[in-house]
C-alpha cells in the first residue's frame, strides 16, 4: 500500500507544482472550444418541417431546391497538431470523453470543449465524421455516456437493424412537392464466406483542416470555429448527386432504397474521399485566441 500511495502521490505533486508556478488559470488557459456552424454555403442552416416558410432553402447543382429538418453528426478522434508537427490526441479511444453528437436542434451541442490541452502553437486539427470501425460497437459498458447521448430519442444515432451507430442523419424534403429526403450514413457489416459478420462498407471519414493562424492554447483558451456546409450533401467535391425517390439500385432519397455504393456517394461528399478530399463539407471560419 506505501508502493500505491507513492504513485498517487506524484501526479498530484506536479499538478499542484503546475498551478502554482504560473501566472495562467490552467483550468481556463488549457482548454479548446471547438464550435461548429452549419450552413448551406454561407447560409446558417434553419431547420423546418415540409411547409415551413423560415427554413433554409437550398439548391443543389442538379437544380433539385431541398431544405432540412433535422440534422445530426457524430464527431470523435479528435487530434490537435502543434506547429511542430507533434500530434496530440483526444481521448480517441474513448467515447464516453472525446465523442459528441452535433445536433442542429440543440445549440448547445454545437460546442464543445477540449480539457487539458497542453500548451502550445497549434496549426491543424483532425478528428472523424462517424466513429472508427474498431470502435463502432453499441457498447453500453464500456461507453455508457455515448451510447446513451446516441440513443436517446431526440438524436437516434443508432441503427436499428445493426450493432453500430449512425454517422449522419439528415432529414428533409426536397422539389416544389416536398418528396421525403433522408440520408443517414454510417459504416456496415457483411457475413464472409463461413456465416461471420465483417467489416462492408467503411463510412467513417478523417478529417484534416488548417487553421488561418496558430491557437495559442496556454496563453488563451481558443475558440476554433469550424463550419459545416451541408450544400455538398449533393454539390460535392467528390459526387453531384441527383435524388430520385423510386426503388431501384440507382436511387438514393430514403435509406430504405439506396444502396451502401449510394451513401458511400453521400459520405464523400460530407467527410471527403480520403485522398483528392480530406476536408469534405468542413472547412476553419476562425480562430479566436
């Protein structure tokens, strides 16, 4: 037991010996608020049922109008990259700590506050639209918090039918007859050859965004503003889509009919390719030291 009480010891020495030694309020200081603003171009995103006549009109570039009334995104393995290069990571392998779900209907998802940032010049941040396919589990004891924050009945990031979560949830209409738009991605699984569940389509997505100047976590508590431009859900960088509500393999409005080849269209387009795209719909409006 004096072994164990040793150990426990030396954190709290240091983090009494930091508090101490600076001038800084370390509990403000080492903090990073990522705020996220959804849009359509430069359009803040309003959200409204079929005849609403304060929803945000958009029009895609097929000329299809559509508006939304509902929108949701999981965001999770969040990494801050210092000016020189050292990549500092965010919980990423926890849930419970380092993933939200943004939610358009809740302005106080749209926050979200990193803690104990080490100080530093930061120049990028990463982090994934979806979760990572190791830990794409509905896991309620090892994530409780998540899990519950994705069940609940006004996110409903889970699939029904499936043991992941969704990644995206957009509901909406869309043409002057207000036909049913709903896109939700996320990745799924397949049996193999001998009756085992694998991996099929992977719909998590990395981002990576330059900042316009370095956040100076340490001298300030940074505010990162990171925008989110829902018109490339069918005007992307990667995929012009044009929506079609029939059955057939071509056709995409309603998860019940398109295809995975189909949402892995609309998962470029919101979380970037991987390659020629790696910042999808997301891009820096500022950042406030």
């Amino acid at each position: 037991m004096k072994n164990v009480k040793k150990y426990f010891a030396l954190p709290i020495l240091a983090l009494a010996f930091t508090a101490c030694s600076s001038d800084d309020n370390t509990t403000v200081a080492n903090k990073v608020t990522l705020e996220f603003t959804n849009t359509f171009g430069d359009k803040p995103l309003v959200l409204g049922d079929a005849n609403s006549t304060t929803a945000t009109v958009n029009t895609s570039a097929e000329g299809q109008i559509h508006h939304f009334s509902e929108v949701k995104y999981v965001i999770s393995n969040i990494r801050l990259v210092k000016n020189d290069g050292k990549e500092i990571p965010y919980f990423i392998n926890d849930l419970d700590q380092g993933a939200t779900v943004i939610n358009q209907a809740k302005p106080s998802s749209l926050s979200y506050v990193l803690r104990d940032i080490p100080k530093g010049e930061y120049k990028q941040i990463k982090f994934g639209l979806g979760v990572r396919n190791d830990l794409n589990i509905l896991n309620e004891a090892k994530f409780p918090n998540f899990y519950a924050a994705a069940g609940a009945n006004d996110t409903e990031m889970m699939w029904e039918w499936g043991t992941g979560y969704r990644f995206t949830k957009i509901e909406g209409f869309y043409e002057a007859d207000h036909k049913t738009l709903s896109i939700h991605t996320g990745s799924t699984l397949e049996k193999d050859d001998n009756d085992v569940l694998v991996q099929g389509v992977d719909a998590y997505r990395n981002i990576t965004l330059d900042l316009p100047v370095l956040a100076q976590v340490g001298a300030s508590s940074p505010v990162i503003s990171i925008k989110a431009d829902f018109n490339a859900l069918l005007s992307g960088k990667s995929n012009t889509i044009k929506l079609s509500s029939g059955t057939g393999s071509d056709d995409n409005a309603t998860p019940n009919v398109h295809t995975a080849v189909q949402m892995t269209k609309f998962a470029d387009n919101l979380g970037g390719n991987g390659t020629s795209d790696v910042t999808g719909m997301f891009s820096i409006l500022q950042v406030k030291n």
